[in-house]
C-alpha cells in the first residue's frame, strides 16, 4: 500500500536480522505485499526501542516503512503473532524454526510479490510453531515449493529438502539438519 508521502505498511514474517553500527540492524522480511523486503530499523538496538523485541526471527509483524533511496526505512512495527516462549526454549522447536527461516529466505526473491506463496509460507511457520512433525511440515513445504515453480521434492533423488534447496539456490544451507528423510 504506498501513497503520496512513499510510505507503506505491510504485514509480514521476520526472517533475518543483522546488526549494524551500534543501535541500527538491517532486517529481512517475507511480506504479504512486497515479497522478501529487506529494510534498516534505526536505534532498535537501543534499551528504550518499542520495536526491539517486535524484530525478532520468526515473528510476524505489521511493519510502517518509508521509502529511501537505497533501504526501506522502518520506522514502526506491530507485533500480530509472536514466536512463543516455550518455542524459544526448546532446542529442537528453535532449530526447526531457524531452518524454516532460512529456507523461506533462500526461496524468495527481493520484491517479487506472491501473495499465495505468502500465505503458504505463513501456513508452514504455523506448523512448526505448533510443533507438527515432518509429516505436516514436509507437504508444506513441498506444496510451496511447486507453487514457487520448482518440481516437487517427492519427485527429486535428494535425501532431504535441505539438498535441493541448497542445489535450487546453489547455496549451502547453514542451519541444522531439521528436515531428514523423504
């Protein structure tokens, strides 16, 4: 939704952050209307920040940015959906999370927009959210990665999804193995 002043809003799932300086990171996001957004969040790492904890991986978020000649400029954030405590406590519940973000980050392009692959994409962070095992989370992804335009993993010789993302990107993939066997 952009206007006159080159403001938008936009809802969409954190997938990265990195920091830069000392209270600025640059994020990325898979948004609803923009596709993958990649964005700078000034002073966020500052203790007085309301958007410090809104930022975090995994979490879904209303973001309010402006546009720049270089980076969107994030300038408020909402929090729709958090990433629970019990799932940042749990080990396993966190890796699943990390490799689903990773992937999702691989996948898509910067500003090639698709909302039904969005959507999928929010479906899939649900799942493992909820803690589903690979006989949810798999279909899903295998879903999502038709509808990106790629050959089911089902019908491919690679022993996990992590090998034909990384081949489909040609990337090596640096989360832990979370999605195994076929």
């Amino acid at each position: 939704m952009l206007n006159k002043n080159r403001t938008f809003i936009t809802e969409g799932i954190v997938l990265k952050r990195v920091n830069v300086g000392e209270t600025d990171r640059v994020v990325t996001f898979l948004t609803r209307d923009f596709g993958k957004l990649v964005g700078v969040a000034k002073g966020v790492r500052s203790l007085k920040s309301t958007k410090r904890a809104h930022l975090e991986p995994g979490n879904l978020v209303k973001i309010f940015c402006i546009k720049t000649k270089s980076m969107p400029l994030i300038t408020q954030s909402s929090l729709l959906e958090y990433v629970q405590s019990s799932t940042r406590n749990s080990l396993s519940a966190l890796r699943g999370l990390a490799q689903i973000l990773e992937i999702l980050d691989k996948l898509f392009v910067e500003e090639d927009n698709d909302e039904p692959s969005y959507l999928q994409a929010v479906e899939l962070r649900k799942a493992v959210l909820d803690n589903h095992t690979n006989g949810k989370i798999q279909p899903l992804l295998s879903k999502l990665l038709q509808n990106l335009g790629y050959q089911s993993f089902e019908k491919t010789h690679h022993k996990s999804v992590l090998d034909y993302v990384a081949e489909i990107t040609e990337r090596e993939m640096k989360s832990f193995e979370y999605l195994r066997v076929k």
